[in-house]
C-alpha cells in the first residue's frame, strides 16, 4: 500500500490508482494533456501516475481527478465505490 502525506490528510492507496485513472481517462475519452489541463496538472504528473505508479501528493489535486473522471476517491484509491 503506498501513503501520500498532505497537510490536511494521509492517503493511501492499493497501488492501482494509475491503472484506475488510465483506464477511466481512456473511456471519457481525453488524451492525457487534455486530462492534465481538466485537472490542473502537468502532463508529466500524469504519466507518472499512470506508467509509473506515483499517486499525487495533494489531496486537491486527487479530488480533481475523481470529478473529472465522475467516480468517487475511494475507487481511485482503493477500488471501493461508495455502495460497497
């Protein structure tokens, strides 16, 4: 399980988070610098989520994924939805 330490949280994730935002980006579909601009990030953040499997260090910008893509943070972290 990786953490990410922000001022206002710890996050956690199974590993899985790049796979989950690569996957979904991949159905909207938005090619990765438009995602990037959605979300107020570099393309090269992007890529590293999703090839190399870093998770972003701030909770804002983890929340802006999970709008942008319409699922909740707890499935880009973990692979929960909310009803489960």
């Amino acid at each position: 399980m990786t953490s990410v330490t922000t001022p206002d949280r710890i996050w956690q994730s199974d590993g899985h988070f790049g796979e989950r935002v690569r996957a979904l980006r991949a159905r909207i579909p938005m090619n990765r610098e438009q995602f990037a601009e959605a979300i107020e990030a570099s393309t090269e953040s992007v890529y590293r989520w999703e090839v190399q499997g870093a998770v972003p260090r701030s909770a804002a910008t983890i929340e802006r994924v999970a709008k942008v893509l319409g699922r909740p943070v707890a499935y880009l972290l973990y692979g929960e939805d909310d009803d489960a």
